[in-house]
C-alpha cells in the first residue's frame, strides 16, 4: 500500500498535513497554515524536496530520541518527523519519506 497525505483543519480554523506510510503509520507532519492553499503548496514542497539527502536535517530532541526535518531549497522546515529511540529508526523513517512522499496521495479531509 502506498503512503498518503492526509490533509486536515483544526479545531481553529488552521490547516495542516500528515504523511503516512503504507502501513498507516504517521512519518511526517506539517506547520499549521492559515489556509487550505498553503498547506496544497506544503504538500507539494515535501513532494519535490523529499528524495534529496541533503534536504534532510537530522536532529536529537530534547528528550534523547531521534527525529528530523525536512526542508526546502529556500531551508524553511516542510515537515517534521515523529521521535525515534534509535538512529537506525530515524534513518529508516527519512527512507520511507523518500519512498512515500513523491507519489503519495492526498485524502482531503479539511
């Protein structure tokens, strides 16, 4: 099953996106927008810039896990991982972003 970006609004009225994995699990989300066109354009950012290595930043949280975040050619953070106990996680889950995001589709749920 191929990966997917849900788009949702808040209970605010601001938008944002998940990218999932084949498997349902959530890999990457967004930055809350202002509006549903932002968040179309988010989307369409991680598309581009996820098969590039050097897009990715990787990172320790505070909590000693492992995350990273993906960010465009202009270097504005798209997307933003879960926590990893293990670097190994982290690297795997940069792995399934390059292989999800750029074919993924969106279930518009905004």
């Amino acid at each position: 099953m191929a990966g997917k970006f849900l788009l949702k609004k808040s209970t605010d009225g601001q938008f944002f996106f998940r990218l999932q994995a084949g498997n349902g699990e959530p890999i990457l989300r967004s930055e809350m927008y202002t509006t549903k066109a932002s968040a179309e354009a988010g989307i369409a950012s991680v598309k581009t810039n996820a098969p590039l290595d050097e897009r990715y930043e990787r990172k320790s949280a505070s909590n000693g896990q492992f995350m990273f975040n993906l960010k465009a050619a202009n270097a504005q953070v798209v997307g933003t991982s879960e926590t990893y106990k293990t670097e190994a996680a982290r690297d795997n889950g940069i792995a399934s972003v390059k292989s999800n995001a750029p074919a993924a589709t969106t279930d518009d749920q905004a």
